[in-house]
C-alpha cells in the first residue's frame, strides 16, 4: 500500500517538476529598433506601435535631426517622453572604421550632447553606422564606458537569434528589414522566436506606403507584422514574446 502511495507521489513530483520546468521557461522577445529615424517612421510606424502598446528603440545621427526626411527633435523628444528608447547612431553617421579613438569618442559624446539639449538622454546602446565595426571599436567603447552594446547583422533563419544564454549585448544579432524582405519570413522568425524561447532584434529605416528606396518597408506588411506580433505578445494563449527595448532585453538576460 504505502509503496503505491509513495509511487503515485513520485510519479507526480516528477511531473509537476517537468511543468514547472517549462513555466520557468522566459518568454521569448522581440526588440524592434529604427536607424536614422526617418520621418515617414514618426507619420507611419509609431501610430501602429501606440495603438499595440509597444515600446521600441529609435537609433538618431543627431546631426540629421529636422532635416527634410528625418524626424524633428520634437519628434523626438516625444518618443523618449512616452518610454521609448533613444540610442546612439553617431552624430554624423560616419562608420567607426573611418574614426580613430578620439574620433569615435567626439562622434559618441557629439550625439549624447545634441540630444541632452533637447532633453532626451542617451541610453547605453549603440548602433553602428553602416553596422561596420570590428574588435577594435568594440574596445574602444567598453573602455570608455559610454557604451555597452554592438550589433552585428546576420541574415539566414539559423543565424537570426540571439539565445538566452549566450546572448552578447556587446555584440547583438540582428535582422536588418529591407523592402524586398518576404514578410512571411519575418512572420516565422517571429514565431520561432516565441516558441523557442529565443531573441529577435529586428531593424527598420524607413515606413511608406509605397517604399521610395530598398530602406523602406512597405507599410502594409510593416502593419501585418506589427500585427503578429501582437498575437504573440497579447492575444494567445501558452507561450508569450515580450515586446521590449534593447535596453530591457539586455536587463532581461543579465547574467
Ligand atoms: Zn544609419
């Protein structure tokens, strides 16, 4: 009697184990970042990310702030005011491998004071003009302290990730969007990313409704993404993502 009692608790110890396990699983998450800020992001994305609630991460070379097809330091201003993260481009937009160390460090503390004087404050991640860097700049960053993130972009679905226990903030995966990228790929890295438990960090330039330049997503399929999304973040049931910033997917998984 007392052997089946204590089989029966066995088996079931074990089995609420192997769920637990699979709750202490982390959601799987999804940064959605924009280079340059071009102004057609402001008219065309940021209603779309208001009206699902997220939260994204806007990379400005500062020096291109009120420019005809950037976003004006208003706009600006008004992302950081309302949580969004505001990173580092440059102040030029000159990749770090034209830049010695001193140069770097002007371009870095050029962008951080453009934007303090707009009363937006610079967060820690950086984003690579032309996304050219090599270990060098990487150093050169960490020893100054000013910034703490890399990205290097990778095309292809294996090597599309970030993972939770490797996951670098000093050299993030990313997936750059361009116009011609099949939505329906990017829809299934999204989906693989919430079952896997992984991390996707999708970058965009620009938003229109017809794409003036391969930088451009048409706005529809952005629309249908941002949609998607969604669905993982808010709407079904079982596994979730998390939309979050750069900045709270590296607090995240902070080892
Ligand atoms: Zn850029």
């Amino acid at each position: 009697m007392w052997k089946k009692i204590s089989l029966v608790v066995l088996v079931a110890f074990i089995a609420l184990t192997a769920v637990s396990q699979v709750e202490a699983r982390k959601n799987g998450t999804v940064v959605l970042t924009f280079d340059d800020v071009r102004k057609n992001v402001y008219t065309n994305a940021v209603p779309i990310l208001d009206e699902l609630g997220f939260k994204a991460t806007f990379f400005p070379a500062t020096s291109w702030m009120n420019e005809l097809e950037y976003m004006t330091e208003e706009q600006i201003k008004k992302l950081f005011d309302e949580g969004n993260e505001i990173g580092c481009h440059t102040r030029n937009h000159i990749s770090p491998l034209e830049l010695d160390y001193d140069g770097l460090v002007d371009e870095i503390e050029g962008a951080r004071a453009d934007l303090e004087a707009i009363g937006v404050t610079m967060s820690k991640s950086f984003a690579a003009p032309f996304g050219e860097y090599n270990p060098a700049v990487i150093a050169q960053l960490m020893v100054d302290g000013v910034i703490n993130c890399n990205r290097h972009a990778f095309q292809g679905d294996g090597l599309a990730f970030n993972k939770p226990k490797t996951f670098n903030p000093v050299e993030v995966i990313v997936v750059s969007v361009r116009s011609y990228t099949s939505l329906n790929w990017l829809r299934r890295l999204v989906s693989k990313a919430g079952d896997r438990g992984w991390i996707l960090v999708l970058v965009f330039h620009g938003d229109d409704k017809v794409p003036a330049d391969e930088y451009d997503m048409r706005h529809r399929n952005f629309t249908r993404l941002m949609y998607h999304i969604n669905w993982w973040a808010n709407e079904k049931s079982g596994p979730r993502i998390d939309v979050l910033t750069l900045a709270q997917a590296i607090e995240k998984y902070k080892r």
